[in-house]
C-alpha cells in the first residue's frame, strides 16, 4: 500500500497483516511493517497501537517520546518500542525508516528483554542481519504470495535474538555470552564440586561483582540461583529415573549432607526427595 499519512513521501509504502489462528497461538507476527520517508515536520502522537515496534533508521533522525524514554533516533540506529502505552514520535529534519510492527503471545517479553540488554533506542555493531529480518518481512507481505507464518515467525524472532546476543559497547567481540555459556557447561559436568562465586568467575577473569552482574543479564539468575536451580533439576531426574540411594544423588548434586540436601529439596519442590520419588505414577 502507498502511505497516504501526512508529511509521508508518496513513494512510502506498507503492508498489514492478518495472521492466522495458529500464528496468534504460537507465534510472533507482524502486524504491518514499511519503508517510510518523513518529510521535515512528520509528528505522530497515538495513545496505544497494540503492538510492539522495530524500527530502524535508515537516513535523518527521529525524536521520540514515550514512557520512560524522551530522546533521539540516529542515522543507524534502531528503536525498539512498546506501543501498548501512549507514544509519540516525528523529525525536524526528515527521516528515513525500515520499520515492523509485531505482537504475539511472546512478543512482550522478546520487546521487553531486547530493550533491557541494549537499551530502547540501540546500535547494534553489525545491524546488516537486522536490517535484512525486516527488510525479509516487507518482501514477504509485499510478494503478493501466499505467506508462510512459520517463516515470518522465524524472521521476527532471528530480529530480536541480534539485540539479545550482539556484543555491548566495550565487551570484547564474541561479547560475554560465550564466557557465561562456557561457565554453564562447567557447573553441569562439575555439578558434585564446590561452585560458588570465586570459583565460576576464574573461568572468565572477571571479578566477582562483575561477573554476577554479568552472569544474572545473561541468564536471569545469580550464580548461586543458577547452581540451585540444576542441582535440583539433576536430583529431580535422579530421583525419578534411576534406583540410586538418596545419599548418593545428595554427593552427586554437590551438598555435603542429606539433612542439608533434603532441606533445599523441600524448599523448591515442596516435599522431601523420598515423598518426590515414592509419587503415584501419574499417565
């Protein structure tokens, strides 16, 4: 479609998008995206727009003002938006832009955790891959051939995973992620040894308070959390699929005593590791 809005270049152009059952289910999906020309003077204020916004600025500038946020978009820049809440946003100087509009049952958290690690309005230090996701969403909806949500799906989603996984300014240039995947792996095949802070942040020369920091942006959790949390996970199956002793899964697990063990079990699970294994199968 040509945009017909004001202070809009006639050769402007968007598509909207009615996905499917299953779409809305399961998937994220576009709403409408574009590729707009703002002429000097374009302001747009809206209280809501059920949607979540990706857009990025090809050439020119966009201010914007929303909830939390009064600032501006750059020549190379994207702008990551929640459209649920009262937005407004126009250029002084005219602007050029690649944007989409997506929702979905897991839409917020993608919008949400994207904005968190980089910010609401972002760089990214190679935005081509970005770029090309919504430019691989207009061509889809502007083809004039049947869609294949899963593939629109997956576009969207490989967008917000580039703001999740892109290195930060000053990390090094695989980023931290791969420092963090790599203690990940130790705590599974260390399980049964002492995994506390000193130990897990020698493995990434880090210092402890920056690699908690770290840790908790990359996964959600604190180092300690994190080693609760597989250790009960570890014990849960144990418990469940093999005939070994409760003292034995306790020294596999990494606690130091049953008492202890069975004390952090009933915490997390709500009954002792024996009650947990003498369950009623249930089909």
């Amino acid at each position: 479609m040509r945009s017909l809005g004001d202070k809009i270049r006639e050769d402007s152009e968007y598509f909207i998008y009615s996905p499917g059952r299953t779409a809305r289910e399961l998937f994220l999906y576009p709403v409408c995206a574009g590729l707009f020309y703002y002429e000097a003077g374009y302001l747009l204020k809206r209280n809501r727009f059920d949607s979540f916004l990706v857009l990025y600025v090809v050439s020119g500038s966009l201010d914007v003002r929303a909830d939390g946020l009064d600032g501006t978009v750059r020549e190379g820049q994207f702008l990551i938006l929640d459209c649920y809440s009262p937005h407004c946003y126009g250029t002084k100087e005219g602007c050029t832009a690649l944007w989409a509009h997506f929702d979905g049952n897991f839409a917020r958290g993608y919008a949400e955790l994207a904005a968190e690690r980089r910010g609401k309005i972002c760089a990214l230090p190679n935005p081509a891959p970005a770029v090309e996701y919504l430019r691989a969403i207009l061509r889809m909806l502007s083809s004039g051939s049947a869609v294949q949500e899963a593939l629109l799906s997956r576009c969207l989603v490989d967008l917000m995973t580039e703001f999740l996984t892109a290195p930060l300014p000053g990390e090094k240039e695989q980023g931290y992620a791969a420092a963090i995947q790599e203690v990940i792996s130790y705590i599974t095949s260390h399980l049964g040894e002492n995994l506390n802070v000193e130990t897990l942040c020698r493995r990434t020369a880090l210092s402890p308070y920056h690699f908690i920091r770290v840790f908790k942006r990359e996964t959600g959790f604190t180092p300690h959390q994190y080693v609760m949390n597989v250790r009960m996970d570890t014990a849960r199956y144990l418990l469940a699929n093999t005939n070994l002793q409760i003292k034995e899964i306790c020294r596999r697990v990494g606690f130091s005593s049953e008492s202890t063990f069975s004390g952090a079990f009933r915490k997390a699970q709500g009954m002792s590791p024996a009650q947990y294994r003498s369950r009623p199968l249930e089909l």
